[in-house]
C-alpha cells in the first residue's frame, strides 16, 4: 500500500463546496481521507503544503496533441508531459491530426498512447463526421466503446446543418456533448484577424464576431431540436456569450468555454504583425474581453480550456497573413487565469478551481474533478504566490508559440499527481 499526505494546505473542493486549511491523505491511488491532523501511520511521502492550495487535479477539455501525423509539433507524450507540469492531471485531445480521429481504431490508438506515455489522462474526442468533411456522420457508438468523451469537427463547424442536426439526433443516446468550433467560413474567409477598427487601421482581411455569434445561434437551435448536449467551444465575441446566456436561462443544455488568449489579450497585439497572436477564433475587442469576464463571473462560460494549438517554429515565422491559426498554452494557462480571473477579482479561488474541474468533468460526464473520499487521486497543488517568468524554450511542450513568452507572472502548479502518483514536481532554479 502506497500513501501520500498533504499537509496544511488550503483544500479547495467545489464538488463538496469545501475551502479549508486541512490534510489530505491518498492511498493505493485513491483520496483516503481530508481533515484536520489526518493520522496516518505508514506514509511513503508527506508533503508540506503550507501556504499551497491543494485542488482536485486540473482539467483542459480542448488540447491538440497532433499525433498521429505531426509529431514533430506534439505528440501525446510531449503533450501530456506538458499538461502535468501546468498542472493538467486529464486533457481532451481534439481529432484534427491525420489521419482524423473518427472511428473506432483511431480512438483507441489516442487511449494507448496516452497509457503508455503515463503522464495525464488522455481522453480522445472523436470527429463529427468522416473526415471532418461534413459530409456523413462518424461512428459514433464505435468511438464511445473506444473511448471517446464528446465528439467535434473542431478547426471546421459542420456546414451542413441538416446534417449536424441528424448527428445531434442519433448521436445524443451515447450522452455525450457536441462540441461547437463556432465559425461561418463563409463569412470570416479569407479573414486572419478580428474584423474591427484595428483590422481596418492595419489593411489586414477581418473575421468578423458575426461568423461566430451565427453558429452558436444555429448550434444551439440545433441542439434544441436534437435535445442533445452541446458545448461551445473558445467563445470569443461579446454577442455569443449574450446568446448562450439567454439559451440557458430558456434551459437549453449548453456549456461553453473560454481560452486564456481570449482573456488576456485583445486585436490591439495584432499590430505588432507577430504570428504568435494569430488564432481562430482571433483576438478580439477590448469590450469583448469584458463581456468574457463577466460571462465567466455569472455562470454563462462553464469552463477554462487553452486550446493548446502547437505549431513548428518554421511555420509560424512566417508572415503575419500566411502563419497558421492557434497558440500553445497547457504551460502557462493557469498563471494567465490567475492574473486575468484572480489578480482582476473576477473569480474567487473556489470559482476559477470549479471551471477548471468540476464543471469540465460533469460537461464530460467523467468521475474527475473532485477530492471526495474514495475518488480517484488526481491532485493538483498551487503556489498562488510563486513569481515565475514564462519561457517557452524551457516548455517540455515541442512547439514555442506561446504568447506569453517572456512574461512575468505569479502562481503556478508546484505538484501534480495522477492517480495517487507524483507526475510532476516544480523545482525551484536557484536564484
Ligand atoms: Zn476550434
């Protein structure tokens, strides 16, 4: 029998609305007990988490670990490592590698790998439709026995919406929710930033909040329809988080989910024509990131997901207008949150610990996110005040384009355990 104690730390757990200065004991891989002065006579490891918030371990439903087909930009075994030293003890890995993740035996590849890598959980989402083409429905039941937890064409909404309704259909029996990358192509094509004031005063192509707000309207009246589960993902427009807003108070079952990128950054970087600001759905206005915040502090936005998007160097030195979409962020997601969320008092500790597990886990319908006795022990420990400087060189990520590259932030995760085994231990460089 292997155990653990985690002494005097401050436990946040929302699932048992618990914030408190207590210890918690793991054994054989499961949470044994939380209290005051937990007596366990036969520890392998006591740690002392004075001045640490010990939280269930941390959840990122939307990650791209691009194998198959690019591991020279991630692979499930440098993505998880990755995950664990941001303090991401379960991640969702999107099905746009290649080839896609839409059938039975791509999915259970996605599982084995994640096994093997033994690092976070890896848990796949499978395609929409074949392909991500949208042109016929994906094997739905067959990816569920495999594994898979929701199912998207993220990177491409399904066009067709007779489609993606009979989808929604059939697909809801399996009880899983259908995840939204909410973009009109039609109407943001040709587009490689926010069409706004910045667009225009740069001369660059816009996309326009429209092209989003009009597929999560349809998504969501689709889901209505279907009375399937839906959730949106990387909202990014001051219009979608009025609309998902309004479809939960109507009782429609939809979620939604917002980047840090989003957060903390507006269509203002643009101007300095550096790639590593360009993704889909792009920076937007400052009022946008308000609307955001305030979508966060009131229920509207469930979730935090970094839509972990790595890209090789190569590639993403290109011009501004030729550079692919997207950013890293399993590494640094959680100081942004901190500085954007906390630091901001937009969110207490309980409230940006919830969005980062219990709510991603009952999205997911997956037992994680909680430090209930008898639960599984994924366990995450947080410096609140730990001043750290990201830099993307020393990522164990394999791609570079973080955005936050070079800044100063406080708080990090010091300590990540998986199923009641360390998987990550922050060590401190000398001064
Ligand atoms: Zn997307």
């Amino acid at each position: 029998m292997t155990a653990i104690l985690i002494t005097g730390g401050r436990i946040i757990d929302p699932a048992n609305t618990l914030d408190l200065q207590a210890d918690l004991l793991i054994e054989d891989g499961r949470i044994a007990a939380v209290g005051r002065n937990v007596h366990a006579p036969h520890v392998a490891e006591i740690i002392d988490a004075a001045g640490l918030i010990v939280a269930p371990g941390l959840i990122d439903m939307h990650v791209h670990l691009r194998e198959p087909g690019l591991e020279h930009e991630e692979t499930i075994a440098s993505g998880s490592r990755a995950a664990v030293a941001g303090g991401f003890t379960t991640v969702c890995a999107m099905p746009n590698t290649d080839p896609c993740v839409d059938n039975e035996g791509a999915v259970a590849f996605v599982v084995n790998q994640g096994l093997a890598a033994d690092q976070a959980n890896v848990l796949p989402i499978g395609a929409i439709t074949l392909g991500r083409k949208g042109e016929q429905m994906a094997e739905f039941g067959q990816m569920v026995r495999a594994g898979a937890v929701a199912f998207s064409d993220d990177g491409d909404s399904v066009r067709n919406s007779g489609l993606l309704r009979q989808c929604m259909t059939y697909g809801k029996m399996f009880g899983k929710p259908f995840i939204s990358h909410a973009e009109d192509k039609d109407l943001a094509a040709g587009g490689v930033m926010h069409a706004g004031a910045v667009s225009a005063r740069l001369g660059l192509p816009g996309m326009p909040a429209a092209a989003e707000e009009i597929i999560v309207s349809r998504d969501i009246t689709l889901a209505r329809m279907a009375g399937s589960k839906l959730h949106i993902a990387h909202v990014s427009a001051a219009g979608s988080v009025d609309i998902i807003r309004a479809a939960k108070k109507s009782g429609v079952a939809v979620s939604a989910e917002a980047t840090p990128h989003h957060l903390a950054l507006t269509d203002e970087t643009i101007a300095s024509f550096d790639p590593n600001f360009k993704m889909s759905p792009p920076l937007r206005a400052a009022d946008d990131v308000a609307a955001l915040k305030e979508g966060l502090r009131d229920g509207s936005i469930d979730c935090l997901a970094s839509d972990h998007a790595p890209h090789e160097r190569e590639e993403k030195e290109l011009e501004f207008a030729f550079a692919p979409f997207g950013v890293i962020g399993l590494e640094s997601s959680l100081a942004v949150y901190i500085r954007e969320l906390i630091a901001a008092k937009v969110l207490s500790w309980p409230e940006l610990i919830a969005k980062m597990t219990l709510n991603p886990a009952r999205i997911l319908g997956i037992d994680r996110g909680t430090l209930s006795k008898g639960a599984v022990a994924d366990v995450t420990l947080i410096d609140p005040d730990l001043q750290w400087t990201i830099d993307a060189e020393k990522f164990l990520s394999k791609s570079r384009n973080c955005p936050f590259h070079g800044q100063s932030v406080r708080g990090r995760a010091v300590l990540t355990i998986v199923a009641g085994h360390i998987k990550f231990r922050h060590v401190p460089r000398p001064a």
